[in-house]
C-alpha cells in the first residue's frame, strides 16, 4: 500500500484542541517529528485539518 510521510513543523501552541487532538492522532507530538502512514482517506483528511502545522511528502 502507498504510504505518505509527515512531519510536524508547527506548534500546537495556541491552536484549537481539536487541531491538537488531531496531530496527536497522527502520532505527532513534537516539533519536526515524521511518521510513515497508510495513504487513507481518513488519514488525508485528518492532514487537511492541520495542513498548516505539517509538511507531506509522497
């Protein structure tokens, strides 16, 4: 299966808890932390609900 890395590269500090929430669902919860996960689309939505806090590659 496609995988998608993402690295966190902003601070939940300030932002609302279902943003933080969701950046710990993503398994990041520290500055310029990556993870490898499965291309889902519940995976996809959950990054466009923090696209302003990380950066995607592939």
């Amino acid at each position: 299966m496609a995988t998608v890395k993402i690295t966190q590269t902003g601070s939940p500090i300030r932002r609302t808890q279902d943003q933080r929430a969701t950046l710990i669902g993503l398994g990041l919860n520290k500055m310029h932390k990556t993870v490898e996960l499965t291309d889902t689309p519940e995976v996809r939505g959950m990054i466009r609900k923090v696209q302003h806090m990380v950066q995607v590659e592939g």
